[in-house]
C-alpha cells in the first residue's frame, strides 16, 4: 500500500509545503494556524479538482428522476416479487446507464488523497520524514498545535504520548470531540438536505432507500472512526463536509430537480419576480382547452312565449312528462264559475218557486 500511495505522499505534502510558505508570511511558521490552513488549502485544492466529478454525479441524479415514473411501473407491477422488481431494476440501470451509487463518487475519488494524508500525519507524528518534507518542518509540523491540540494527535493517545507533545490529555480529547461531533453533523446534514429539497419524496425507489440509508450511516461511522484520526485529518473532512454542504447548497437552489420541493420553490421565487417561463406542455393545455371552449355550440335561447307554448328544453328538446310543440295539448273541461245566491230585499215578498 505503502508503494502503491508513496506518490500521492509526495503531491500531498508537497501542496501542503507550498501553502505553508505562504501562510508563514502572516502567521508564525511554526503556529498551528499556519499548519492547519495548509491542510485546509489541500481540500480546496482537491475540490477544485473534483468540480467535473461532481457535476457528473448532478448529471446522473438528473437521470435517476427521469426514470422514476418507470422505476414505480416496476414497483407496482412486482410488488409481491422482490427479487424479480431488484433485477427489472438493475436492469433498467444497464440500459440507461444510470449509476445509482452516483453520489458517493466525490468520497470514493477523495479516499487516495485522505489516505495519504492520513499516512503523511502518521509519519509527523512518529517523527518520520515523509514525501517532502524536512526533518526540520516534521518537527515543526509535529508541535504545532490548534486549540491546545498538536496537528498530530489523536482522541486515543496517551497522557505520556501526548505529554511528548507537550500538550495535555483534556485539551486534545476536547478539541477531537468537538471536531468529531461537526464533522458528522454536517455530514447528516449534507445528505438531509439533499433528500427534503431535491429528491422527488412521491416515488419510493430502491434508490431513495440507499440515500437515506447513507444518511444516517456516514455519521456514524465518521464517529466511530474519528476517535482514530490526527486532528490534522479531521480538520481536513470538516472542511470538505462544509465544501460539500455549500456546494450542494448553491446547486439546489440554482438548479434543482425537477418535481423536489426546491425546484417548487425557486418556481414560486421566478413567478414573484415575474421571471416564470411557462412550460411548453402547459401552454399547449391552455391553447386546446380554449379551443374546446371556442368550438361547444352555445343553446338558443327561446322566449317566455315560447317556452311556455311548446315546454321544450332551452336545447330544443322536450322535457320529459311536458308535450312538444308539435302534439296539441289535450282540452280540458272549462269549469264553470260558481253563482253567488242573491241577496232577497227587504219588503218583498218571496217568489213561490224559491227554495226555502
């Protein structure tokens, strides 16, 4: 292994060498000040150089939710099939060419560049010369310390180890905690952010279950693997978790995937500001429904006399139980008017025939 990662000991120590010359200029060679942002100069160095890699990965999640409404046929056509719905799966990967480990690209391509840092650290410590770096900046870089705690140490060491330091037990297992705890918390919160905001919560695919199973297992084993860095290694994956969650951030919010709580928000933002295209399918829906309006014939309207004449319905055609204007309505009996009795005036007598 040794052999394998000897030339990235070299490129390692040798940007970190650059950087701390340039950092000397402000700070005193020997500070931890000057030590740590060099290491945190080699992330940026290393991000840098990643920008393409990541951008891939944006480019196969973009994949990932265009095949989503396929993915969920196969759910729903082999929901009591486990098995047959995985391969029907890997199998819709291969033809696409989709990657559903896309996002963990950027850690794989880091892994040689945190290793070797990891060995370079390893030889500071020991008070070995490594890449290309003296016997005299080993010693320095060996004493430098950050909050009390020397670059080279780590949470597990001794009080003897660390006393040859010349730092104290507390202060280095204070500073590691701390640095831990930040570490994996922007971790979990990097991949968080990534599955609330831009994923696409309505489809559940084997793929969703592998992000959020990734979000809660990174944490914990940069917890449990923490306690055996250098602070020089932790400093180095705090910075790039906050790399990450910053650029991950600024992705999101500029180009967000379709149908993610993101992408509905930055539409709302565009339609505030009055920058909203429309959508081609949404226009062509607006046109074909206004076309369908245009083209629905419109009842005749009938007047009073009408209506009333032939009972037809305001389209033409007789209610039902009502005769048409064609059939004549069938006669009906006219009725005669009742007959008021009249009044008998006084001082006359009745007529004979009068009822009594």
């Amino acid at each position: 292994m040794n052999t394998i990662l000897s030339p990235l000991y070299y490129a390692v120590s040798w940007i970190i060498i650059r950087f701390h010359d340039l950092y000397s200029l402000v700070f005193n060679e020997d500070s931890g000040w000057a030590w740590g942002l060099s290491i945190v100069s080699l992330v940026i160095v290393v991000r840098i150089a990643l920008i393409p890699l990541f951008f891939k990965q944006i480019k196969s999640t973009r994949n990932m939710q265009a095949l989503q409404p396929k993915m969920k046929k196969i759910q729903e056509r082999y929901k009591n099939d486990k098995q047959r719905q995985s391969e029907e799966m890997m199998k819709l990967y291969r033809e696409t060419g989709t990657n559903p480990l896309s996002s963990c690209l950027p850690i794989l391509a880091q892994s040689p560049f945190f290793i070797a840092l990891f060995q370079v650290l390893n030889h500071i410590a020991n008070n070995d010369k490594v890449g290309v770096l003296t016997a005299d900046q080993v010693t320095s870089a060996r004493e430098a310390t950050i909050f009390g705690a020397p670059i080279a140490a780590r949470f597990l060491d001794s009080a003897d180890k660390l006393a040859e330091l010349g730092a104290s037990l507390t202060d280095v297992r204070v500073v590691t905690v701390v640095m831990i705890v930040l570490m994996s918390a922007s971790q979990f919160f990097t991949q968080r952010q990534l599955m609330t905001k831009n994923v696409d919560l309505t489809v559940k695919t084997p793929f969703m279950n592998q992000q959020k199973m990734l979000m809660y297992i990174f944490p914990v084993m940069f917890a449990v693997f923490g306690i055996n860095f250098p602070v020089g290694v932790l400093i180095y994956w705090l910075t790039t978790n906050v790399w990450t969650l910053g650029q991950q951030m600024y992705v999101i919010t500029r180009n967000p995937t379709p149908g993610s709580v993101a992408f509905q928000q930055r539409q709302e933002r565009l339609r505030k500001k009055g920058k909203l295209k429309e959508d081609p399918a949404e226009v062509e829906a607006k046109k074909a429904a206004e076309a369908a309006r245009a083209t629905r014939t419109q009842p005749k309207r009938q007047s009073k006399s009408q209506r009333q004449a032939g009972g037809t319905h305001p389209q033409g055609k007789p209610e039902s139980g009502q005769p048409s204007a064609e059939q004549p309505k069938k006669a009906q009996p006219r009725q005669q008017p009742k007959q008021r009795p009249k009044k008998s005036q006084p001082g006359k007598p009745k007529s004979p025939n009068s009822k009594k």
